[in-house]
C-alpha cells in the first residue's frame, strides 16, 4: 500500500504521467496521491475539466484533493456529501474525492486532518463584479496595467477561506482524536512558519493564525502544506510541497 503527496495542480496533472509518477504502476485503487489544494480539476464545467477528471478516474490510484483559494466554489458545493473513511468528504468521481474542511481520515492506518483554504495574494487590483456595469473598463484597464486582479464568482470566491463553523468543526473533530494525528494536511500554513517561508510577503490572516493554533495544540508526526510553489523542507517535520511527489509510506 502506498500514499503519496503533492502540491498545486491548478488543472494541469502532467506529474501524474507514468513517465513522471512511475511508482503507479504498482499502485491500485487502496493506493492514494493527496493534493495540497489548488487542485483545478473542478474549474468550469468544461470539456477540459471533464476530460481531465475521467483521466484522473482511470489512474490506477485514487485522487485526494483539499480545496485552496483557485478552486470553484460554486460547483464544489454542488456535489452531494457523504462519509468516507471517518471523515466527510465530496466524489467528483468515484476515485476523485475532496477531503473536506476540519475532518480527520483513517488511511492505511494513519490519521490525517484535512483543512483547505487560504487567502490570495495576486488581487492587488481587487475582486471585480462582473454584474458592474464598468466592469468591462475595469477588466481591460487593470488587464493593460498589468495588475493582478480577480472577478468574483469567476476566478475569486470568498469561499476561499473558511467559515467560522468549519473551524469549530475542526476544533471539534480534533478533540475526538485527543488532538493527535499522524499527518496535517493544508494548503497554507501556520503564521509563523508563512513569515520564514515568505519573509514578510504575505501577511498574516485569520486561517493561518488558526493553523498556528493547531500547531502549538495538536501532536502531529507531518505537516504538508501546498500554496507557496515551493518544494522545501520546513522542519523535519514540516514540508512545503508543489511539483515533487512525496511517498509518505
């Protein structure tokens, strides 16, 4: 049996080619690939995405995925919520699974807390409103200016960080499990490790001082987190993750 972690795929699972992810070729179904948000399969609705999801669902292994802050909302909420392996969770395809927010999994014999969201950075020009009726000058200025800007319900969601009953949720489910897991699995990471790892670039919001609550109070074995586009051992504990794939076991 085998788990494996990686970081953002935003749509794009070329790692996940035999040629680049050899190790599936003795994987099966009970065999897993965790991804650390941005996942970006479930996107539009579109052709792309449904072809890319099919070809996730043929893999040998089962597809994990916590959601980050370039996810589609609106169409995760669409799909049904069932129980899975202790935890709730949501099947966009039979072997494609959100790991929901706040949950804690039993997998292989480990234990893994779940929680995606994170707040983004690239909106130094705003969220636009594309009911505005300047919406369009707006879209085109601060697409010639060349500022990063996002369009509410579009390619930006307030989903993006968590809702305060999903941190009591997690509160909750923690504390069934003595707050003890084996492996945290986020798409950020706690305050103070995010100002070592970014020097001071992204500043602190109410998820990742929460995640610095859960590091002080959880006893955990690993830590990986998605979001920054790094690969890099934090701590020997603790490990940013974007394109390697980590064997856990």
């Amino acid at each position: 049996m085998a788990i494996f972690i990686t970081g953002d795929t935003h749509g794009d699972f070329t790692r996940l080619r035999p040629l680049f992810f050899p190790a599936q070729s003795d994987m099966t179904k009970q065999d897993y690939v965790i991804i650390c948000g941005d996942f970006g399969g479930v996107w539009d609705d579109g052709p792309e995405d449904r072809y890319w999801l099919d070809w996730l669902e043929e893999k040998p292994f089962a597809t994990l995925f916590i959601d980050g802050n370039h996810d589609n909302f609106d169409l995760l909420a669409a799909y049904p919520i069932e129980p899975w392996q202790g935890g709730m969770v949501q099947r966009v395809r039979p072997s494609v699974i959100h790991l929901m927010r706040g949950q804690v999994y039993q997998l292989q014999g480990l234990s893994f807390f779940t929680m995606g969201g994170a707040r983004s950075h690239d909106i130094s020009g705003g969220i636009l409103d594309p009911d505005d009726p300047l919406f369009r000058e707006a879209h085109r200025q601060l697409t010639l200016q060349g500022r990063p800007h996002r369009i509410n319900h579009v390619t930006w969601w307030k989903e993006e960080l968590p809702r305060e009953e999903e941190y009591q949720t997690a509160r909750d489910n923690l504390a069934l499990h003595g707050w003890k897991v084996d492996c945290v699995i986020t798409h950020c990471c706690p305050t103070s490790v995010q100002a070592g790892l970014c020097q001071g670039r992204y500043p602190a919001n109410p998820l990742t001082d929460f995640l610095e609550e859960l590091s002080q109070r959880c006893q955990f074995k690993r830590w990986f987190f998605g979001h920054y586009h790094l690969d890099q051992v934090v701590s020997g504990r603790c490990l940013a993750v974007h394109e390697e794939i980590i064997p856990l076991k």
